[in-house]
C-alpha cells in the first residue's frame, strides 16, 4: 500500500520557518523527482520546489532564496525548509514523487503565515 506520510504544518508568523516532511512507502519502483506543491484558496495548485534522484533543483520564483527542498533517498524522504515565509505562503502543501511511470500525491499539510 503506497503511503505519502507528510508532516510538519503549522501557523507561524510573518518571517519564522517551518519544516515539511514527506515520507513515502511501499510504492516499489525506484522513486525520480520528488516535489512540494501548494493550493491557496480560490487558486490553483502550483509548483513550489522539485528535486531529482541526483539532487537537481528547481524552485518556483515566489520562493527562490528563502525555500530550501532536499532529499534521502535511503529512507524515500524529501523536505522542505521554508524560511523568511510570508503571509501569500499560506497554503495545503502537498508533496509529490514520480516514478517511471505514474506519480503519486500527499494528503497536505496546512501552512499558515500570519501577519
């Protein structure tokens, strides 16, 4: 049974920093890129932040500089360290891994920024 554990949300203020957590299991192929998504309410969900198997990243412009995503590859797991945030950050972040031929979607986690 394949399992996207996400953990790590939560209300901040303007400025402060979380960390998100994805742990994936039981998918049984080798996993490629793994990523964070977000939806807003009323928008679409949007690319925050992807990472290859070698660790190639690639970050929507909205977060370049102040959100780091990075991975372990030995225990399926990729993060997501968010600093300087921002109320417009508040969001469902939803965390994603490819494999060769389908892709599978966390449940989310709320982030909340407050002003």
């Amino acid at each position: 049974q394949v399992q996207l554990v996400e953990s790590g949300g939560g209300l901040v203020q303007a400025g402060g920093s979380l960390r998100l957590s994805c742990a994936a299991s039981g998918i049984g192929f080798p996993i490629n890129d793994m990523g964070w998504y977000r939806q807003a309410p009323g928008k679409q969900r949007e690319l925050v932040a992807t990472i290859t198997r070698g660790g190639t990243t690639k970050y929507a412009d909205s977060v370049n500089g102040r959100f780091t995503i990075s991975r372990d590859n030995a225990k399926n797991t990729v993060y997501l360290q968010m600093n300087s945030l921002k109320p417009e950050d508040t969001a469902v972040y939803y965390c994603n891994v490819m494999t060769w031929n389908r892709g599978y979607w966390g449940q989310g986690t709320q982030v909340t920024v407050s002003s």
